[in-house]
C-alpha cells in the first residue's frame, strides 16, 4: 500500500463541494445499512421513516437522535448490522459516566480507523521514521489499539508501553529514538513532573510530538507541556462510540482539530431545543459515522462540548475544526448556583509557574450551608525552598484570581509535588460530596 492510501489522502484533500456530494451518497448508504439494525430497523418504523428517503445531507434532521442511553438500552447488540462472523473486534467504552457500551467492528471498519489515525497522526508532520510510544492503555480503552494500528499503518514503529511505570517509559524513550508520544495530558504532566522532581529535564528525551487527549485540557496546559518537553503538543479527539481516537486531530497551526468530514457528518446543536446552534457557537457535539458498516449510529449525541472554528485553516485542509472543548454536558458543575467548568480552574492554576501540575477540585457542603470548593493543587519542586511570606501571597493572589475567574471564592489547599492521585487514564479532577437534599 502506498503512502497516500495508507493515509486516506484523496479523502484528506476533499474540497467542500467534494466532501458534500460524498458525504450524501455514504449517508444514504449508511441509513440503509442501520435498518438492518434491530434498533433502527425498530426506530425507523416507529417514526414511519422510509430509508431510501434520505438522499442526501439535507435529509438529516430527518433521522432520529441516538443518545448514550440509546446505546446502553442496544446492548449487547442490537445495533449490529451485520452478521456476527462478519466482526473481527469488540471495544467499549471507558464507562466514565455508568454502564460501557458495546461497540463492533468490521474488518473493513478497522481498516478505516487505522486510516484515519494514521492521516491525524500524520498531519503533525510525523511520518514513518519517528517512533511513537503509546502509553494509553491497551485493552478496552481504544485509546490503545487504535493508535496503534494507525501508527503502523503509518509505518511508525510502535511502541506499545501502556500508561504506568515512569522510569519504564523514559528507559524505552532514551534507548529506542522515540520522537513522539501519545498520552493523557494528565499523564504527560505527570511524568514532567516525575522527571522534574528527580532532577530531570524532560527537554532532554529529544520528543518532537505529542498526541494528547481523551480528557478536555485548556490551552495553558497544552503551553505548560510544550514548554517543559519542547515538543509540540497535538490536540487529539476521539470516542469509543465514534471508533475512538482519529476523529479530529490538529495540524501545525494548532489551532484547532480538523475533524475527518469524509467519515463523519458533524452538526452542533442545542441540547435543550435540539436544533442546531449557528455556526461558530458552542454546542453539543452531533456524529453519524458514514463509513462504518458493522454498526452504524445515526446522529450521535457526544455531549461534548464544542463549536466550530469558522474560516478556513492555512494548512488548506478543507475538514472544518472542532474547538478546544470546554467539557462535557454533564462535567459542568454548579457550585452555589454559578454554572462552572473544571476547565476554567485549570486555566488559572496552568499559568501559574509555581504550581505542578497535579490538582482536584473537591466539592463539600455541609448541612443546609453553601457548597465549598477546595482546590487541592501540587506545588512546583522548587517553589517549598522559598520564604514563607512570598508563598502566602502568592496564595492570596491566586485565591482573587480563582474569584475572579469562577466567581465565588474556593479555598486553596497547596500540597507537595507529587502527593495526589495520579490516574493511569483518564483523570480525575472533580470529587462531589456534597449531600443532595
Ligand atoms: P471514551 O469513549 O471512553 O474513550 O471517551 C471519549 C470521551 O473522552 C469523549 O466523549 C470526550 O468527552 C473525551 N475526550 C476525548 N478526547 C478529548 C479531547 N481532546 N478533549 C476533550 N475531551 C476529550
Ligand atoms: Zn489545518
């Protein structure tokens, strides 16, 4: 197989006009082929909606809305379009928030994610002589093989290590010219930090890329990193439901994710009125994959976050870009009636060159009083050896700019460099305990 279809490039190099025109033929095709879903087969007789009705993009909203709950209530397989030995393989998803949901795979499905996977990891400018080391973890979480499989098909060689095991992943960096990595942005930080403490400067491995995602990070973790590393840091969407990770990554304009419009049809609506919110404002996040036969989800609701970036990127890609997310729908939190993300938090604590990497954000309240944000965050190494007082203030003022940012105040715990809970997945920064009456 040649470079260019290794890479899906005739799909890569679609104009708008092209990407439309074909993305009405395989909308067709994929409506057809979900009938044979019990699930749709069922939902599309409910609504009385005949298949060979939709013919093009402009028929969409005639289709019904899946949800997670959708999906949950499908298990085990009642999406399934196919006949079973026609699945070379299963995934579900991380179950983040409940139950996993079963996702199948044709060969011709594989075939086409690691496509995908390799066209994203390639857009960065990484090609067949760097050496990416995939500390995602292998298993369930796709996260693992469908990095995997997309740098082989790249021709990268692979490193499959895992997450987990620091001095491990450094050994393997420093002895086999690894160039790029691919890891949570939590975990990526982790290890800076862990390098740091050790007296380490993680500039030293020589890394070019980094591929993080599968957890929302703001901007000024993403510069944290780069500046740590000295790589560049490629913003990477992706989830179970959708395949996983190849759905839309970032070009070296980093600035923000060209989603992959010849395999997915994107909309941005609403999620109170479920219609679709003018183009460049914040939304929730619609997907119906079009070239995926073994099960086939119409109009996906990610309940992610997101709009789409207007204008056309200066790499000259014609695949619209997804924005950094804020978050999912269900990750906002209200903490005494103010409407909050984590995300703006971590915004204010990244900035902060005195502060490690590491936080949670822990939510109280105690009977009939008002909620209490403590944020719990890791110094940086070198910030103890400093004078009391000039911690102190630095405290106070980080406490105003957290006020400022969230609009109530939060109290700031700072603890050592390393003494949270590290996630070998995705991480957790949010614990609720506040009692619900
Ligand atoms: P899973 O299917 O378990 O791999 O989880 C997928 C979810 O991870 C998505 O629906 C998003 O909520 C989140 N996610 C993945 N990549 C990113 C990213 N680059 N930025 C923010 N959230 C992400
Ligand atoms: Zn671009």
């Amino acid at each position: 197989m040649d470079f260019s279809e290794r890479i899906g490039e005739r799909f890569k190099l679609m104009n708008r006009d092209e990407i439309r025109a074909w993305q009405s033929e395989r909308l067709a095709i994929t409506v057809k082929q979900a009938a044979k879903s019990p699930w749709y087969k069922a939902k599309f007789a409910e609504m009385g909606l005949n298949p060979e009705d939709i013919k093009s993009c402009d028929d969409i909203k005639k289709l019904p809305l899946t949800t997670k709950e959708d999906l949950r209530l499908s298990y085990p397989d009642k999406m399934l379009a196919v006949d079973k030995s026609e699945i070379v393989r299963l995934h579900t998803s991380s179950g983040t928030t409940g139950k996993p949901t079963a996702i199948f795979h044709t060969a011709q499905d594989i075939q086409n994610w690691a496509e995908l996977m390799a066209r994203s990891i390639n857009l960065s400018g990484a090609t067949d002589k760097d050496v990416l080391q995939n500390m995602s973890g292998y298993g369930m979480f796709t996260g693992g093989l469908g990095i995997h499989f997309g740098g082989e098909r790249l021709g990268m060689m692979m490193i499959p290590a895992g997450p987990g095991n620091t001095p491990r992943h450094l050994m393997l960096i420093r002895d086999f010219g690894v160039t790029a990595i691919h890891a949570t942005p939590s975990y990526a930080m982790h290890v800076a930090d862990e390098m740091i403490s050790n007296g380490e400067d993680p500039k030293a491995l020589g890394l070019k890329y980094a591929f993080l995602g599968a957890e929302p990070y703001t901007e000024a973790m993403r510069l944290r990193l780069q500046e740590l590393y000295g790589f560049k840091v490629y913003n990477s969407y992706g989830l179970s439901e959708m395949n996983g990770p190849g759905v839309a990554m970032e070009c070296t304009y980093q600035n923000g994710m060209h989603i992959w419009e010849d395999s997915y049809i994107v909309e941005v609506i609403n999620p109170e009125t479920l219609e679709d919110v003018p183009e460049g404002e914040i939304g929730e996040l619609v997907l119906t994959p079009i070239r995926r036969m073994g099960m086939p989800i119409i109009r996906y609701r990610t309940r992610d976050l997101t709009r789409i970036i207007p204008g056309k990127c200066e790499c000259g890609l014609e695949h619209r870009r997804l924005a950094r997310f804020v978050g999912r729908s269900d990750d906002m939190l209200i903490v005494r009636g103010v409407n909050i993300f984590p995300s703006r938090i971590e915004q204010v604590l990244m900035a902060e060159e005195w502060l490690g990497g590491n936080y949670v954000l822990h939510l109280t309240r105690e009977d009939g009083k008002m909620d209490v944000m403590t944020i719990r965050v890791e110094l940086a190494k070198d910030a103890m050896s400093g004078s009391v007082d000039v911690l102190k203030n630095r405290k106070a003022e980080l406490g105003r700019k957290i006020k400022d940012a969230a609009g109530f105040t939060a109290i700031i715990e700072l603890v050592e460099p390393g003494s949270l809970p590290v996630s070998m997945g995705k991480a957790k920064r949010v614990i609720d305990e506040r009692d619900i009456f």
